[in-house]
C-alpha cells in the first residue's frame, strides 16, 4: 500500500511539472552534472572536428535533459516566466517538434529571451539555447545541429504569434 502511495505521489510531481529537487545541494549536483555533459558532448565534438571520418549517422546523442535535470529546468522557467518581465515568452507557434542530432530549423532563429537566459545554466561554446514552440533547444552552432530538447518546458504557457 505504502509503495502505491509513493508511486502516486511521484506521478503526480511529474505530471505537474512543477517538482523540485530535494536541496539546493541536490539542485547544484544536478546543474554540475549537466554542464559537464555539455562539456564532454563539446570535446567530443572537437574530436570530430580532428578526425571527422569517426563521427557517422550512428554517433550517439548526448544524455542532456535527464529526468532530474529536465525537473530542475522545469523549475528554473517556471520561476523566471512567473517574473513580471517573463509573463509573454515562448517561440512563434510551431506544428513540428525539433529533433536531437539533426539540422535545427533554419525558420526557427528567434531571439531567446533574456529572461530564460539569465535564470539557465550557462552553455560552453559553441552551444546556445533557443524555443521552437514550447520547447527548449540545445544547438550546436558550428554543426548547426539539434543537441537536446526538453519537450514543452514552457508548460501551458502560451507563445507569441
């Protein structure tokens, strides 16, 4: 009973986007974490540049948006977007998703908001991040490519038309 309960209360945490790591050690180890995945995927990267005849179709994309870092983040957007200068952000309205390791959308260069900006962890070049819709993106600027996305990571919110 006890272990449906707290399956309950995670599945509800999750749904509502809006759970937040236990301590703001915990919070900083996640944070640590991503920026060091960035870092590698980035090294990695430049080994490509080196020797591009090991970078393939089948090169693995990079772990970013782990469920507790995609929690975090959650969090992160939530408090910047309930600022006052957050209340309208988000990418022009979009029927399609972007996909990890593939070319970004050349139709999809919008101005990030500095609002999200300053409240996100800061990226290693030549990563930057960018809203198509509500979802956020991770690209690489000299590949021009699709690093990561976090799914709806505005939530509801609306976007600009």
């Amino acid at each position: 009973m006890k272990k449906a309960i707290a399956i309950g209360v995670l599945g509800l945490a999750l749904a509502s986007n809006r759970a937040a790591a236990q301590t703001a050690v915990e919070r900083d180890q996640i944070l640590a974490n991503f920026q060091q995945g960035l870092v590698d995927y980035t090294q990695r990267q430049g080994c490509f540049d080196v020797f591009p005849e090991a970078t393939s179709a089948a090169s693995p994309a990079p772990k970013v948006f782990t469920l507790p870092v995609a929690m975090v983040f959650r969090q992160l957007i939530a408090e910047a977007i309930s600022a006052p200068s957050g209340a309208m952000i988000g990418g022009p309205v979009t029927t399609h998703h972007p996909e990890v390791m593939q070319p970004f959308p050349a139709g999809e260069l919008n101005d990030f908001p500095r609002v999200l900006s300053d409240a996100l962890p800061l990226l290693p070049l030549p990563l930057e991040y960018r809203l198509i819709g509500n979802d956020l993106v991770i690209r690489d600027l000299e590949g021009d490519v699709v690093v990561a996305v976090l799914r709806k990571a505005l939530g509801a919110m609306p976007t600009k038309h």
